[in-house]
C-alpha cells in the first residue's frame, strides 16, 4: 500500500510515475479507493477467512457497490489513514489513478497505431526480437 508523492501537484505526480509504476499503482490506488468506501460506508462486521481466521470485513448495502469494490485491505496502514482523513486527500489518490490509467491506455493506442502501420513481415521480425531478447535474460 504506497501513494508516490513526486510532485505538489496531481497531474505532473501522476506523469512522473514510470511505465512500472503506473501499472502497479492503478492497482494500489484502486485498493485504496476501495478500503476508504468500504470502511466509510461500509457496515462492519466479522467472518472467517479460508483458514479460519477471524477477520473484520465491511459490507456495502448497495449490490452494485459490494461487488464492484475490492475487499478492505490494509485498512490501519499510513497510505489508508492518510486518504480517509480527508475529501481532498481522496480526490488527489482518485485523480493520479485515473492519470495513470489514461497514460497506459495511451501507450496501449500508440503501439497499436505503430503495429498497424507496420507490415506483416516486420511484425513478426519485432516479436522474434523480443523472443530472443526474453531467451538472453532467462540464460
């Protein structure tokens, strides 16, 4: 459970996170969008985990929200603390989600933009490329 402060402000925060990131922290940020609204709004209540542990969960009463959502994880971490303490702070986490969803969705059109302007031959060249690059780093 991380939030990557690299800059006061939101978007040039989100810009600055590398390809690594921004894939790993869509995942962290939804995890902890999903615990705010879980222990917010949520009803708590205890169950029992595959090895029967007793654990605290947080029901939604809207379906659509208790199925959409992510069990609460981590909910006493700093990351998790920090969000829930203000609208502000969740509007900031929300926002470099959304940035780095929409920065991978990018890249996602411009590789497809430059396969499709590729030939069929220098496709397959390029993933025979990649093969034998994946080959070298295994050895």
């Amino acid at each position: 459970m991380n939030i990557f402060y690299l800059h006061e402000d939101v978007k040039t925060c989100a810009m600055m996170h590398n390809d690594k990131h921004c894939v790993k922290m869509i995942i962290e940020y939804a995890q902890l969008l999903s615990t705010a609204h879980r222990v917010l709004d949520g009803e708590e209540y205890y169950d029992r985990t595959a090895n029967n542990r007793r654990i605290k969960r947080w029901r939604m009463s809207d379906d659509i929200m208790e199925n959409g959502l992510m069990k609460a994880s981590h909910v006493n971490h700093p990351s998790n603390k920090w969000l829930r303490k203000s609208k502000a702070n969740y509007e900031c986490c929300l926002r470099c989600g959304v940035i780095c969803l929409m920065n991978i969705l990018i890249d996602m059109v411009r590789f497809i933009n430059v396969l499709r302007d590729m030939n069929i031959s220098k496709i397959h060249q390029r993933i025979f490329q990649i093969d034998h690059l994946l080959l070298r780093l295994m050895i």
